[in-house]
C-alpha cells in the first residue's frame, strides 16, 4: 500500500523530513495508508468532490483522499515542519492538491473550495471537538459541506452518536443529531499511532441532513441544552429557571415531566420545549 503514488512509505517520509510529532499541536501520526485509505474510504463516493482536511501532518490521510479519486483536496496545516513533505505530495499529484499554512480555527476555507465539498481529517486533538462544533452551528442550513469523516478521541465519538439515558448524552450529541446522521465507523487502538496517545481513537461519519430532524430555532435550542446539562443532575424545572421563569409551563407543553433530568430527554422533546419557550 505504500506504493498506491509512488511517494516513499510515511516512516521514511517522517524521518527524511524529522517530522517528530509535537504534543502541543495535539499530533498523532497514522502511517499505515492501509488504514488511511480505509478511513477515505468512508467518506463515500470523492470522485466529483472538494475534500477540506485538517491538519494533514506528513500527508497519510491525504494521499489516502487522492488516491480514492476526490477531485481537489485543500490542506490546512498549522506545522510548518509539514509543508515539504506535503509539497512532495502536491507535486505527484498535479495540482489536485492546495496546502495552506495557517490556523485551520482562522481561515476560511470556502475561498478554495468548490461544493460538492466533504471534509474529512484526523483532526488535532486540541481543536477537535471546536471545529465540530462549528461546522454543525452555521448561521444558515444546510451547511456548505455534505458529510464529516473525522478521527477523535474514541470518548469524544462517543459524545456525538450517544443515546438518551447514556452517561456520554449531552450538548454534542444533540447539536450533532439535531442536522446530520452521525455513526462511528472506524474503531483504532492507541498502537496505530506514533507516537500513540495514551487514549483510543475512532472515526465518526456525519452526513447533512437537508433541514434539522425537528423545528426549532437554533439559539434557543442551544441556551435550552446548555442549561439543562450545565447542572445535568437537577430536574428540570431546577435547571431550567433561568431560562424561562414559567418553565415549568413549558415543559408540560412539551410533554416534558418537570422532575425529569437532562439526560433523560430525546432530542424531540428538547426541540419542543425550545419551540415553546421561543413562541412565548
């Protein structure tokens, strides 16, 4: 497999280019392109798709994207140690691959890219969870991109799939399945990284849905979720009355036992209360 492009295998990529990985940029490199054209693989069909990645490091996942055929893949890598060994990688390709040097939390990514766009990336474990977080959280819907692939913390994953009654339910996994089918498709061991966290990993798939699963506005859906799993342990009509001083009304609108607690309540419920307390 190391041969799917002709480059060197990614060992000897990291060790021509001293690519150590750095704890504060939240590296952890995959070097198996087995294992990352398995995981470009689940983002579907690339053929006639841009492909945004975050924090590419020596290139594995991304030479795993363009070998899967995605038309253009647009790189954002904060580590300039990187760029070499990613040029290398733009040269085998023939202009299918732009790299940017910069904060993938400061670009706009949508200059250089042209929908259908996917994205897909073992992101850095320090910025995860905040660039999830808005790309499910744009000020219009649907968002720019068609579906999420991305490798986090296997507890972070967890979050975004999790049922109600669950200790992993809260504020992710409501924000994630309000809009899109989230499921986690690859599991991965701590030893299929170098250096390996001390931590397991997983890949989760997230496709658009073309409006939410249920009505609501989204500020008040977030302040209502927020609240409730701030003090997740409290009924409902505890946690909840900052929210709305009659809240208690509310929740009864929402077929919502007020002695309930967050983590009780399915995302259905929690759309119906935002849609009351809005409507007041």
């Amino acid at each position: 497999m190391s041969q799917i492009d002709g480059l060197p295998p990614l060992r000897e990529v990291i060790a021509t280019h001293q690519l150590s990985a750095k704890k504060s940029l939240g590296q952890n490199f995959l070097l198996d392109l087995n294992l990352t054209a398995k995981i470009a693989r689940q983002a579907g069909d690339l053929a006639g798709s841009d492909v945004l990645e975050i924090g590419p490091g020596p290139g594995g996942l991304t030479r795993g994207l363009l070998a899967e055929g995605a038309r253009r893949v647009l790189a954002i890598e904060k580590d300039e140690r990187c760029l070499p060994a990613l040029a290398e990688i733009a040269a085998a390709y023939d202009g299918r691959l732009k790299v940017i040097n910069g904060d993938a939390l400061e670009i706009d990514p949508l200059e250089y890219l042209t929908p259908p766009i996917k994205i897909a990336a073992n992101l850095p474990y320090n910025v995860g969870t905040e660039l999830l977080v808005r790309w499910l959280t744009p000020k219009e819907w649907p968002p720019f991109w068609t579906s999420l692939t991305l490798m986090f913390q296997k507890e972070v994953a967890e979050r975004i799939v999790a049922k109600p009654g669950s200790k992993a339910y809260g504020r992710l996994a409501l924000l994630a399945q309000w809009r899109a089918d989230a499921r986690i498709v690859i599991d991965l061991p701590p030893q299929a990284f170098t250096p390996p966290p001390k931590v397991s990993s997983a890949v989760v798939h997230l496709t658009a849905l073309p409006a939410p699963r249920f009505e609501a506005d989204a500020q008040t859906l977030s302040r209502v979720v927020a609240a409730a799993f701030n003090q997740r342990r409290k009924m409902l009509r505890a946690s909840l009355k900052g929210v709305a001083p009659d809240i208690e009304d509310h929740l009864a609108a929402a077929g919502i036992p007020p002695t309930e607690r967050a983590e009780q309540i399915g995302l259905e419920a929690f759309c119906a209360l935002a849609r009351s307390i809005k409507g007041n």
